[in-house]
C-alpha cells in the first residue's frame, strides 16, 4: 500500500516538497545506508579531457553524444563528425535517444552516453549504441560513481545525482564479449570496448535492476573495474 503511494507520487512532477517528501519516505522503508564513499573528482581529469584527448589519440572521426543539455562537452569536443540528441536542449537532434536509435542508419567511433539515468534507458543507450559501434570505437557511459545512496537513487530528489546508471555498467561488466572499465574521473567515466572481456565479472544477482547501493558500497572497484586515467591510455 505505502509503496502504490510512493510509486504514484513519484509519478508526479513536483517541486521540493514532492522531493522531501520521497526522500522521508526512503529514510524510513528504502534500502540501509552506508553512508557516503567519498570519491575526490576534484584533482581527477575532466570528461572533457578525457574524451577529447581520447579521440586525438585514437584518431576516432565520428562523435555522437545521448544527452547534451548545455552542450558544455559537445561544443568542446572538436571530431570530423559530430551529432547530439537530447529531448530538450543542446546538441544536433531534438528527440530522445530511443527515437534517434530507430531513425539512425549511422555508424560511430566515440559514443558518450549521458541520457536519462535510469536502469532501464541505460542498459537500452548501451545497446544500441553497440549495434552501432565501429568495431575499434569506445563508449564512454557518464555517472559511473554514486556517492551515496541518495545520489543514485530513482526517482531523483538530490541537485549532485548520477541516477542507478552503475547497474547498467555492472551488467555489462558480465558480458564476456565486452571489455569494461570505469576510469576515476568526472563522477566516473565508464568505458566500453567491443573486445574480449580482460577481467570477467561474476556475480551472484543477475537481477541486476534489484542491485543494492550497499553491495557497490562495499566492492565498487571490482564491480565497476576502476582504474585512473593514465591506466586508461595504455589499455585503450
Ligand atoms: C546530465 S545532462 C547531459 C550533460 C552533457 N552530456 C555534458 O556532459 O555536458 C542529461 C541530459 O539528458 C537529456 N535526456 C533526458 N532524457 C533523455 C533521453 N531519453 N534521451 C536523450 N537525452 C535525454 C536531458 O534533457 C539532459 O539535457
């Protein structure tokens, strides 16, 4: 009953006081909190950096960003091709990522994926960014790293928030066919490569949307298979 209600409420698009309300309700009935991870960004490399400098040594020709809002890293990144999709603002192609993916007929070498940050629509970004990936491209998959429980959790209630895109990263972390790596930067870059998977996770819960915040508390460097950006270059 208490949980039809949070669910309807959560439906509705509200203000502050639908967010504090959430939020009281997931103090009292959501998932333990373990607390806050402290990841430091702060002296880690931009995404800007990272995925402009990536394309250079790369030498990657076609950009396609899901999600670009302002266009702070769509319009800094300088690639032969370049397409942004978001529904609302930004970018080259006013629509969501679902509809752009029916439409599309195009290939890419960089795909960074920056949508809606739930679940559900990021495991569907990352694949059908794969059905369009040139073989040698990278996907880059933003808001890897939740600092805490409230920062990850759906629906949103916190300004800094990363959204459940972790289990989605987590899932494709288990697909041998994929080379997976999370790169401590920019509130975590995930990184996937169309290569055999170099260091294979297995986990017990493959109900991967079901995933709890303290289990990525307690082992987000194996889930996530974290590496810095030094480490990064050499692999890529
Ligand atoms: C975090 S912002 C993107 C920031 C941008 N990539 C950057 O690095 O500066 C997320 C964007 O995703 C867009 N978005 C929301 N739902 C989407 C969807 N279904 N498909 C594509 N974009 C979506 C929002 O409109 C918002 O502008």
């Amino acid at each position: 009953m208490l949980e039809s209600i949070y669910l309807k409420l959560a439906k509705v698009k509200g203000g502050r006081n639908l967010r504090k309300i959430i939020s009281f309700y997931r103090k009292i009935f959501g998932e333990k909190n373990p607390g806050k991870i402290n990841f430091k960004f702060s002296d880690k490399p931009s995404r800007l950096k990272v995925v402009q400098e990536i394309i250079e040594i790369k030498k990657f020709n076609s950009y396609l960003e899901i999600g670009t809002f302002d266009d702070e890293l769509f319009s800094y990144i300088k690639c032969g091709r370049k397409i942004g999709v978001d529904p609302y603002s930004g970018g080259t192609h006013r629509m969501t990522s679902d509809e752009f993916f029916l439409k599309n007929s195009e290939k890419f070498d960089c795909i960074f994926i920056d949508g809606l940050h739930h679940y559900k629509q990021v495991k569907k970004d990352i694949e059908n960014s794969i059905s369009i990936l040139n073989d040698k491209g990278i996907i880059f998959l933003h808001d890897c790293l939740p600092n805490s429980v409230e920062a990850q959790a759906v629906p949103r209630t916190e300004v800094h928030w990363n959204g459940d895109v972790w289990k989605a990263f987590v899932e494709v972390r288990c697909n041998p066919l994929l080379d997976c790596y999370t790169c401590y930067a920019d509130y975590g870059i995930g990184v996937i490569l169309k290569r055999k998977n170099r260091n294979l996770l297995n986990i017990d819960n493959k109900n991967f949307a079901k995933l709890r915040f303290v289990e990525f508390y307690n082992n987000y460097k194996t889930l996530m298979n974290l590496i810095l950006y030094d480490e990064l270059k050499k692999i890529i």
